[in-house]
C-alpha cells in the first residue's frame, strides 16, 4: 500500500483540492441476484442516501476552505467535523476522507497556534491532542506543544480575559479619543475612567485625561474671562437710564373670558342669562320654573353645544325631619303650611322685563318663601328653613408650590392677625433674617381666600394632593381657586434698585500777599511799612520766601512758630481760610481735637524787591481744582409674588458705646534723674500709672447693603404692587470725645514743660445712610425714579486791602478772591420685571418662549405633576 505523505506544501494542498471538485462521484453496488438488471428498492434508498451524504460532504468541505482562507480556523475546523461526520464509511470515498482528514488537521494546528497567542492554552493543547490522535506524526501540532511547553515563547500569565481586555482597552482609546475630538470631553473623561478600571496602569488614559482636563482648563478659561467681561459690562450698563418702552398690552385686566364648569358655570349663567318678559298671574312653582327652563335654554348664548344649552331645575320636598312648615309664616297664602309641595306654591303677581335669571329665581323665591341653591348640575328650589348642605369629597390635582403660591410660603400671613404686621419689621436685633418660619395649614389659607368655615369640612394636602370634604358652594370656590393657581405659570418678579450720586466739586482762588519791611520817607526818617496780623488769617515762614539770593527778609522769622510781621494782606483770607468744609468732615479730619491752623493757598509765584532802606515781597496765591464722584450701588433681588425676600450684604460693625472713666493716682509712683544732659545739668520727671478711658459695652451696626421687598403681581400680569426698603449704610470714619491728659514737667534743662500721660481717646463712629421705604405700583419692566436729591453750594469770598484794592487795574493786586461750588444729585431709580421659573423674563427679547398649546390644554384641564413644569433648556 502506497503511503501518502503526511506533510504537503501549499501547492500540493491546492493541487488535490482542485483534483477533488472536479472528480466525478461514481458508487457502484453489487447486485445480489444473478442475472439481475436492476437495483432493489431498498439499495437504491441507501445508494441515494450516500450521494447525498457525499454531496453534503463536499459542501461542507467547500465552506470549510472559504473560512480557512478568510483566516477564520474555527469554523473551518468545524465545517471539517461535521463533512467527516456526514461522510460514508465507505473505499469508494476513502480519498475524500483522507483529504478532510489532512485539512482537518492543518485547520486545527492552526486554529491552535491562534489560541495560543490569545492565552487559550487549554484549548491550544486539545486541538494539537486530536490532531496526533488522527496522525501522530504532524509537524505542525508536535511544534504547537512544544510552543506551548516553552515558557520563553508562550507567556505563561497570559490568559485569555487580559487579551480580550487589551481588545476593549484598545477600542475604549479610540472612543475616547473620538470624543475628545468631537469636544465631548465629559463622555471621553468617563471612557478613560472606563480603561483605568480595566487596566489600571494604562498611561494612555492617563495622558488623555491629562489632556481633557487642559481642554477643560482652557474652556473654564475662556468661561471666566466672558464672566468676568460680562459683569463687567453690567456694571457699565448699570448706569444705563432706561427709556420705558410703549404700552402695548390691555392693562384693564380684562382678558379673555375663561371656561368654567359646575356649579360656576350655573351661576354664571344666571347672571347672563335674560329673560326678556315675565308675566306671571296666580302661578305655580312648577309652571314657572317650567317656563324658566324654556326660556334658559333659549337665551343661553355662553354654550355652542345645542345639547348643553340651559340650566337643569329641581323643586325638592320638604325633609321629613326637617320640619316643613317650622318658621315659616302661617298666615302666608303662598307659604309652605298651604302645600307640602313646593311646585304647589302659588306666585300671585310677578312681571318682569330684562331681567337676569338669578334675579328671577330671587323674586320667586321671596314670594313663595323658599331659596335655591346651585350644585354641579342643577338649581335646586328647597324650603326656606332648609339651610344645610350636604358635605362632599373633592380631590385636585396641585402643583408641589401650590401652597406657596395661594399665599403660604416662607413669610406669608398665616392668620389675619399677622397679615397686618409690618413686614420690614426687624427681626431682632439687626443681625441677620428671621429664618424659616413654619408653613401655614392649608385649611386656613383657603379661610383667608374667602372659603366659608362648614362644621364637619376639612381640606389636607399631601404632595401634589389636595384632598377637600366641604359643601358644593365651597368646593366650587376651591375648584376657581386651584384653577386660577395651576393655569398660572409660575411667576417671581426681579427688583433692582438702583442708587446713582454723582458729585462735581469746583474750587478757584486768586489772590496775592504783601510784605513791606521798614523803608524812610524822608530826610527826617519817617518810616513806612507793613501792617500786623491782627485777628486776620495768620501766616508762617513756610508761606512765604525766606531767604534770597542768600538775603534774609525782615518781618520773616526763623521760628515756624511765630507769626509773619509787616504784611499788609493779613485780613485777605485764603485757602483754607477762605473756603470752609461742613463740621462732620472737619471733625473727622481732626480726630486728636486739637487746634489746627488754616493754611492759605499754595504760592504759585513771588516778586522780591531789595532796596538799600527796605525790602518788598509778593506771593500770589492761586488755585484751581476740580474734584468729582460718581456712585453707583444696584443691590438687586428675585422673590415670588406676595412673599417677602431681603437680601443682605453686610460687614458687621462692632464698635464702643460706653465708656470706663480713665483713673489718675493720688500720689506719684517714682521719679528719674539723667545726669547725662548739657553740661552735666540734670533734670528730673514723674512717672504717672494711669489707666485710660476703657469701653465696657458695645453695639453692632450692619454696614453694607440691605434690600427688603414684597411684591405682588397683578391679575393682568402686568402692574405690580410693590413694597420695599433698600438701605445702603457706610462708615465714615470715628469722632474722638476725649481730651489728652496732660502733667506738668521740666526738660533736661530744667524748663518747664508739659507731657502728654495718655491720649485718653474715645471714640465713637460716624455712618452715613442712604434709605427710601415706600410702597408704589409699576409696569412690568418699566423703571421709575423714587427719590432724589439735588444741591448746590456755593462759597464766595472776595477780600480786598483797603484804599489799595479799590485802585484801578493796580488793585486787584491787593485783593483775594475765591469760589467753591460744590454740586451732588442722587437719585434713585427702581426696576421691576416679571421673570418665569427659568430666571428668563416674561416679556421682551429674552423673553421665554411660550407653552405648547396641548401644554396649556393639559394644565387648564387640571392635570398635575411634571406636565406643569416648564420644558427644560436647550444643551
């Protein structure tokens, strides 16, 4: 028996498989019988059953060499069992079985050294086992067990899961990178974190989220800088002078009319409802509540629905326990002692033209002592003595504010007592809000709201579920008002308050000083010179040139302490002198209350002359400035319609307000020589243990920005009814009481003198506030002017020598004159503007766009929950 080789090369492979698609399938079968010409059925079953099989073989063996070539080795092994499985055991195909048997076994190795690269070690080993079990010398499976027994070519950590997890780290980079790209950066931060979590040392992650947090950085970056740009420019925009916009809106309050139901809708149409003539002569009840329904459905002009037009009357009987004739009139013809049926009674006379319904019911009910009442359905007539009402259950649908928005949120009324309280009343002490206050029952806001007290009613609110046992009256009321409350969006309003002061403060002086020293006259030495200080501005060595060219002036002496002799515009005030400050700034600007001298204007140019018997000086004094002020605080506040809101921005002031009087000894404590002074002259001084004035109790001031408000929203959503307070309270600086306490003591050359022991201050402060508290009504985003202050002062001094001042030209030389203007206006403005949940505002170009019309179908109807939420914004 010739062998096959075990081992081909690819061209020998390829070569046989090209041989086997073409060779034909011939079966021969022998024939058991002699001489017979043709098969029996049953060999003719079982040659056709092999054909096929073959046939399925062959298929299978096809699609096995398609997935081999793709490089997909494990189908191929598959398809190559299942042709071995399905092929005959029989010589005629002992060829075809030796060919799968061959690919079988390369399929195999190879799909073994795949599983090798991957870690599937176990299953590498079993397909490299089953090929030496079909032939035990195959190279290629004898070489995968030897690969799989080297530690140095097969990784023996390796398993199969860190492959597949290399995969998805691989895949993850690249969806990550993906997003990056696509500026996602918090989808890709998340992938990377995805990565680490499966390989925890994976730099590449690292490294991305290193450059998506800098991608971030730079959008934070970017993000400050249009903030920080934006506010800015609201500061800018701040002193914007708003110009009101035209009134376009109907601001009568009187919109379109609004669909009721039960037993609102009855009473609405009885008052519209008119009955052009009414001519009843010795009626009944019953005739002309007949006569009524007729005409109502008639003249019902509020419903398009032929089917709903009219009102549905009912004429009840007196209850049996209820007394039927108790209290009512005996001797009354029509009354209900006549008749124990109330559609009996008879109306005698009644004639009526244009008449509403209700006012018809009225008279009727008046002649024929009975009354009607209205429920969801029907106008029913009952005795006069019947006042009770049946209770009923009612449950609505709220939204979660709903108690907020009836008028119980934080600092609402709950009881008509504190609903009369000042509501910018402190809260104690000035320090703070008075907290959170609990929330009214839900029982005593719809009290407030106009909801009658029934005896056995009671109303709960759980969630978003009101739950109400009252009579139909007040559930109808009930019914109004949660309907008024759901259809309303919700609303907050926004008030700036705006405090512009600009202050221009103009100062011009222009004057000049003389200094004449002693000069003779004549031959008989008559002297002439300037004059003396006298109760006139004083002047100093510092005002004027001392010394020129080297020349001492006389009547200017060395001494800083001692006054200008020989001047001649002493009497001219200047500087200082001439232009006064308000006593609080001079004050605060002297906080040691010591004597401070008024110093004259600065010199800007002087004009020597010396001369052999006397010396002259000039000093012309001027001065010009321009100081202005321009303040702006715009303290601003959000805050739901009817509740109050204060916002605070504060420094807490904390300062002395009384004082410990300072404590003197009664003796002197020691005493002190210095022997080292001038000349070996000593001098002695006292040493004085005082304890000065020492605060004991305090006080706290805010100082900052306080804005209180309250406001409340219009029916029309328009005007707003507006109460607040805006406080701007600043610190000035301290005023000191106190005086220095001084002793009396001798210099080191035995001079006396005095020494200052202890300052001895006490000091209190000085606040400046700005406050407007009023109450005023305002359009929705219009801005209005609440206060303001105007002023001017105005200072003018002019001062002259005499004789020599009034000497033409020549004498404004001798003359002083100076002006100061001083011009501050304050103003203040306040804005209130509608806002929607979302912070945009209800009208303009920021404006929110407005509800879908099945939204605000679905909120009429009085559905609840997240459908009366506003759509969230846009990403």
């Amino acid at each position: 028996m010739q062998k096959t080789p075990t081992h081909r090369t690819c061209s020998t492979v390829a070569a046989l498989l090209a041989v086997a698609a073409v060779m034909p399938v011939t079966l021969t079968v022998a024939n058991a019988g002699e001489g017979g010409g043709s098969y029996s059925g049953l060999a003719q079953k079982e040659m056709i059953r092999r054909q096929n099989a073959v046939a399925t073989s062959d298929k299978l063996r096809d699609e096995g060499r398609e997935a081999y070539a793709k490089g997909d080795y494990k189908v191929a092994v598959d398809k190559y069992k299942a042709a071995l499985d399905v092929l005959p055991d029989a010589p005629m195909v002992q060829d075809r079985r030796t060919y799968l048997t061959q690919v079988l076994a390369d399929g195999s190795s190879a799909l073994g050294e795949s599983y090798r690269k991957v870690g599937k070690y176990d299953e590498a080993r079993q397909l490299a086992n089953d090929v030496l079990a079909l032939n035990p010398n195959n190279i290629q499976a004898k070489t995968l067990i030897e690969y799989l027994d080297d530690p140095i070519r097969t990784n023996p950590a390796l398993t199969y899961q860190h492959t597949q997890n290399t995969d998805e780290v691989r895949r993850k980079l690249y969806i990550a990178e993906g997003n990056y790209n696509l500026g996602k950066f918090d989808d890709a931060h998340k992938t990377y974190e995805d990565v680490l979590r499966l390989d925890p040392y994976n730099k590449a992650a690292r490294r991305g989220m290193e450059v998506v947090a800098q991608a971030r950085a730079d959008y934070y970056r970017a993000a400050y800088d249009q903030t920080r740009a934006q506010l800015l420019a609201e500061v800018d925009r701040a002193w914007e002078l708003a110009v009101p916009p035209l009134v376009t809106e109907d601001l009568t309050g009187n919109g379109p009319a609004v669909a009721t139901s039960g037993a609102t809708a009855i009473f609405t149409k009885l008052r519209t409802i008119n009955i052009p003539v009414i001519d009843f002569d010795n009626t009944s009840v019953e005739e002309a509540i007949d006569f009524l329904r007729v005409r109502a459905a008639e003249y019902d002009t509020t419903e398009i629905d032929p089917a709903k037009k009219g009102i549905n009357f009912v004429i009840r009987k007196p209850r049996a326990s209820g007394g039927a004739d108790a209290g009512v009139d005996a001797d009354a013809g029509a009354g209900l002692g006549a008749a124990a049926n109330p559609g009996a009674l008879r109306i005698d006379q009644l004639s009526l033209r244009n008449v509403p319904l209700s006012e018809v019911l009225r008279y009727i009910c008046e002649k024929t002592k009975l009354r009607f009442k209205v429920d969801d359905y029907a106008v029913t007539l009952v005795p006069a003595t019947e006042t009770g009402e049946d209770l009923i259950n009612r449950t609505f649908n709220v939204p979660p504010d709903f108690l907020a928005r009836l008028g119980g949120g934080e600092g609402a009324s709950g009881g008509g007592a504190a609903a009369a309280d000042d509501p910018f009343a402190s809260g104690g002490g000035g320090t703070g809000g008075a907290g959170i206050k609990p929330r009214p029952k839900i029982g005593d806001l719809l009290k407030e709201r106009g909801v009658a007290d029934v005896a056995g009613a009671s109303a709960t609110l759980t969630g978003s579920k009101l739950v109400v046992r009252n009579t139909p009256t007040n559930i109808d009321m009930i019914e109004s008002l949660v309907q008024s409350v759901v259809t309303d969006a919700p609303k907050q309003v926004k008030i700036s308050t705006k405090f512009v002061e600009i202050s221009q403060e103009n100062t011009d002086e222009l004057g000049f000083d003389w200094i004449v020293s002693p000069f003779g006259l004549s031959a008989n030495q008559v002297f002439a010179s300037g004059g003396t200080v006298g109760n006139g501005q004083s002047r100093t060595n510092a005002d004027f040139i001392g010394e020129i060219a080297g020349v001492t002036i006389p009547g200017i002496p060395a001494d800083p302490s001692t006054d200008v002799s020989n001047i001649m515009t002493a009497g001219n005030r200047s500087g200082l002198g001439a232009i006064n400050r308000n006593s609080i700034d001079a004050i605060l600007n002297n906080s040691d209350r010591s004597d401070t001298s008024a110093s004259p204007a600065p010199g800007i140019a002087a004009l020597t002359g010396l001369f052999s018997d006397g010396q002259v000086q000039m000093i012309m004094r001027g001065l010009a400035q321009k100081k202005g002020t321009d303040l702006m605080t715009a303290p601003s506040i959000t805050a739901r319609s009817g509740e109050k809101a204060l916002i605070e921005i504060i420094r807490e002031f904390i300062y002395p307000t009384e004082y410990e009087p300072p404590e003197l000894p009664n003796s002197i404590g020691s005493s002190f020589t210095n022997g080292g002074g001038l000349g070996g002259i000593g001098g002695g001084a006292s040493s004085f243990p005082v304890t000065p004035a020492t605060p004991t109790s305090f006080e706290t001031r805010n100082t900052g920005i306080t804005l209180e408000i309250e406001p409340t929203i219009g029916g029309n959503d328009f005007v707003i009814d507006l109460r607040f307070a805006p406080e701007i309270v600043e610190f000035e600086g301290f005023v000191n009481y106190g005086s220095p306490i001084q002793s009396p003591a001798t210099d080191f050359l035995g001079n006396p003198t005095t020494v200052t022991i202890t300052e001895n201050r006490i000091e209190m402060p000085v606040f400046s506030t700005r406050r407007v508290t009023t109450a005023l009504t305002i359009y929705d985003g219009y801005t209005v002017a609440v206060g303001g202050l105007m002023r001017e002062d105005v200072q003018t001094v002019e001062d002259s020598v005499p004789i020599f001042g009034d000497i033409p030209i020549v004498g404004r030389l001798f003359q002083s004159r100076a002006e100061n203007r001083i011009k501050s206006n304050l103003i203040i403005f306040v804005t209130a503007q509608i806002i929607d949940a979302t912070g945009r505002p209800l009208r303009g170009v920021d404006a929110a766009p407005q509800a879908p019309a099945n939204e605000a179908a679905m909120i009429g109807g009085g559905a609840a929950g997240p459908d009366l939420l506003p759509p969230p914004p846009a990403q």
